[in-house]
C-alpha cells in the first residue's frame, strides 16, 4: 500500500494505493490520526487505487470518520471500485459514509450530515 497526500484549500486529499488489509492499515490509520490531531477540517480519501481492503481497512476508516466527527470535522470518500463498492455495501457502510463517484464530485459538492 502507498499513501499520498496533498492539499486542494482547505481539503487534504489522502491517496491510498494497493491492498488496505491487516499488514498495511496500521500505516493508513498512522496518517489519519496525524490528520485527526491537526483537526484537519476536511478529509476526503481517493480510493481509486485500491485493489483490495478486509475488515481492519474498514476499521481503520471507520475510526477516522468518527474522530472527525469529534471535532467537527468531515470525512469523504471517492473512487471506490465496483469490487470496494461491493464490500462498503455489504457492511453497509455506504449508509454512513459520504461517497462519491469523482475526485471533481467529492471537491465540488457540499459536505452533508452524514
């Protein structure tokens, strides 16, 4: 797995590439909790290059939208894959996160409640 990150105003755009499984999430949670402690006010986390994710991928996901939650802050995700979609829909987790298609979409549209 590879994490990017870049800033667009007042958006930090995280990259994850590869496999997000039990031996690489504890890298990706690093990065949020780095964000998390910056009370970064948004987040928006680029899926598109995501092959696989298991539980602690969604684990790790999971808690950074509930951190941010804490301190006002929003979570979005976008570019899931028609096999990553699948996993997000069979946790049901496309009811909690705010998901879009496009990298254009997530920057463009406004945060909901979610």
């Amino acid at each position: 797995m590879e994490i990017k990150q870049r800033a667009s105003n007042d958006v930090v755009i995280v990259g994850l590439s590869g496999e997000v499984d039990m031996s690489t999430s504890p890298e990706a949670r690093r990065a949020f909790l780095d964000l998390v402690e910056k009370k970064t006010p948004k987040i928006l986390v680029d899926l598109s290059s995501v092959s696989y994710i298991d539980s602690s991928g969604l684990a790790t996901l999971v808690e950074c939208f509930q951190n941010t939650r804490k301190y006002g802050g929003k979570l979005r995700l976008f570019g899931l894959n028609e096999n990553i979609k699948d996993v997000f829909t069979l946790a049901r987790l496309d009811t909690i996160f705010d998901i879009k298609e496009t990298e254009q979409d997530a920057l463009s549209k406004p945060y909901n409640a979610k």
